[in-house]
C-alpha cells in the first residue's frame, strides 16, 4: 500500500488542460424564431474575425437544422444577426455534406430564372412555388478564413439565394404576390397569439 500524493498545482493544470483539449465544442440545438417575430427583419451584420464564439454558434446552427430538419439556416433564425448560413443538401440516405457559408455575396444573378417550391424553417408548414434567377455567382467565406467563389444552380442556387435573403431581413413570403403574403402573415400572427394564451 502507498499513500496517493494530490496533484500538484501543474500537473491539475495539465490535467484541465488535456480534458478541455478532449472536450468536443459543446453543441446544443437552439430555438427558431419563427413568423411574424420582428427579428426575422432585420439586416444581420457581417463577421469580422472567426472565433469560438461563432465557431460554436456554428456548431449549434448545424444541430438545430439537422433536428428540424431543414437544409438551410441562416443564424438569424436563431436571433443571432450575424451574416453567417449552414447548407446541408444531402438527400436522407447520402453522407451529410455540411457547408458554412459566412459573408456571402452574389456577384451575378443570371437572367434565366427557375421555380422551386421553396419552404422555410421560421415559416413552418408552407410550401409556395418561387421564381428567383436559375444560376448564381456567390463569394463566402468559410470556417478557416478561405474565400470561396462557387457557380451554382438549381437547388443550390435557391438554397443560397433563400438564406441570403434571411441576412438582408427578406423572406421567401416576400417573393410571392402582396394578397398571398398578407395572408400568410396573418394566419401566422394568430397563430402566434393563440399560442401565447
Ligand atoms: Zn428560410
């Protein structure tokens, strides 16, 4: 039998050290603000400098579209107005290919336009065709600080040009004629209110 000695105060050190380096960034999902919540309208401000802050943000947008589930998610449909989306256009049954999308810009909108039928995680349940330009040229950057410019098309280009839209405080509703937003908004605003009771 020995006696155990305490920890010195390095080794406790070393030892917290190691287990924070252990220690995966702590995800957890967040609440989506949903129509008609005023913050859905505001302009969200670029990011300046990636640090833990916005790398768990990150992590925590991606948790949140996974559970929804969704393949977008702008930063501001958790209320956080920083320009910052998460893509994730994997079908169910493929690998998740997950994307951060931070400080996008499109640099060209093509003349040929496409319909999808878009929907959108802060207006649950509805799902309205949408005519938007068919290709997009969009400058993001990532993660890592690495500028990215990538042509896109199809459901990527909707996907991209939905989710910019949240950062410029627009949403899809916004496309469609005044008589059917209006509509929308106020079937959303009484839900809302019911749910207060
Ligand atoms: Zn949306």
């Amino acid at each position: 039998m020995h006696k155990v000695e305490a920890p010195t105060a390095a080794l406790r050190v070393a030892l917290t050290v190691f287990r924070l380096a252990l220690t995966p960034p702590r995800m957890a999902p967040r609440e989506i603000i949903k129509l008609p919540d005023p913050r859905l309208r505001l302009v969200s401000q670029p990011v300046s400098e990636v640090d833990e802050g916005i790398r768990s943000l990150v992590a925590d947008m991606f948790e949140t579209m996974y559970a929804a589930p969704g393949i977008g998610l702008a930063a501001i449909q958790v209320g956080v107005p920083r320009r910052i989306v998460t893509l994730d256009l994997a079908k169910k049954d493929e690998p998740k290919t997950p994307q951060v999308v931070i400080n996008p810009e499109i640099l060209w909108s093509s003349e040929e336009r496409g319909i999808y039928e878009e929907g959108c995680l802060s207006i649950p349940e509805l799902y309205e065709e949408v005519e938007r330009p068919a290709q997009v040229k969009v400058r993001f950057t990532d993660l890592n600080g690495t500028i990215h410019e990538v042509d896109a098309n199809g459901l990527l280009a909707t996907c991209l040009q939905h989710e910019i839209d949240h950062l410029n405080g627009v949403l899809f509703i916004d496309h469609l004629s005044k008589l059917k937003r209006d509509r929308i908004i106020k079937k959303f605003t009484k839900a809302a209110k019911r749910a207060e009771v």
